[in-house]
C-alpha cells in the first residue's frame, strides 16, 4: 500500500504544480479563452483520473472504515461537480449563448483549482496518513516473540 500512496501523493504534488502555474493565467482580466481551456484539460485529463484511481484502488483497502473517507468523497464530489459546470460554461461562452459570463467563468475556475488545492491537504492528512496505519505491520506480542 506504501507504493500506491507514495504514487498519489507524487500525483498531488505534479497536479498541485500544474495548478499554480495555471492560476495567474485564470485570474488575468480579460479572461483568457486558452487559460479556461487549460484549466478544464486539466481537470478532465489529470485531476478526474487521479480520483477515480483513489476511489476504485485505495480506498476499497479501508473495507469498512468509511467514516474517515467521507468528507474526501464529498470533496472528490464537489470537485466533479464543478468541473462539469465548469465544461457547461466554457460550451456556452464559446458558442456565444446569451447570458454566457466569462468572468463568472474565470471564478469558478479559480474557486475549483484552489478546492483541488485544498482538497489534496486534507487528503494528506486525513487519508495518507490512515493508509499509512493499516498498512503498518501488527506490533509483536510478547507471544509471537518466545
């Protein structure tokens, strides 16, 4: 399990350093078409993927210990929801539709790549380090020693 946390913990820290130098370029005014572009790749390509292998590889490892993983499910939910938004929008904005915002826009990117942000702090150390317990090996009894 160590191997698969120290891999999704590398991911953080390259999807984190993604994140940061996207951010300048979503909070430019005007709002640049390429950033949104960007920001949504981002979330679609590295971001989606890098949760979905989480929920099907490490957390079926915490069996029935789902009570530590709840508020990371409802990040991990938050973060779907607004990438979907996020991809409705730009659609919008780049087809011309009426009522289409692109400042809104560009808040709502910048508002989904800081709870990404946030969201792997709290993954780190909340769940990292839960995975790092079950996987410790068993302390030896006085029994298994003699």
């Amino acid at each position: 399990m160590q191997d698969m946390i120290d891999r999704l913990k590398g991911e953080h820290e390259d999807i984190a350093g993604a994140i940061r130098a996207l951010l300048p370029r979503v909070g430019r005014r005007p709002v640049s078409r390429l950033a949104l572009e960007d920001t949504l790749r981002l979330l679609d390509t590295r971001v989606a993927p890098h949760e979905r292998d989480e929920e099907e590889k490490l957390f079926p490892r915490f069996g029935a210990a789902t009570d530590p993983l709840e508020p990371v499910l409802e990040a991990h939910a938050a973060i779907e929801e607004g990438r979907k938004a996020l991809r409705d929008a730009l659609a919008d904005w780049l087809a011309g539709a009426a009522g289409a915002d692109p400042e809104a826009l560009a808040c709502r990117a910048e508002e989904v790549l800081h709870q990404v942000l946030e969201h792997f702090q709290a993954e780190e150390r909340q769940v990292f380090t839960l995975a790092r317990v079950e996987a410790a090996p068993a302390p030896a009894t006085k029994a298994a020693r003699a």
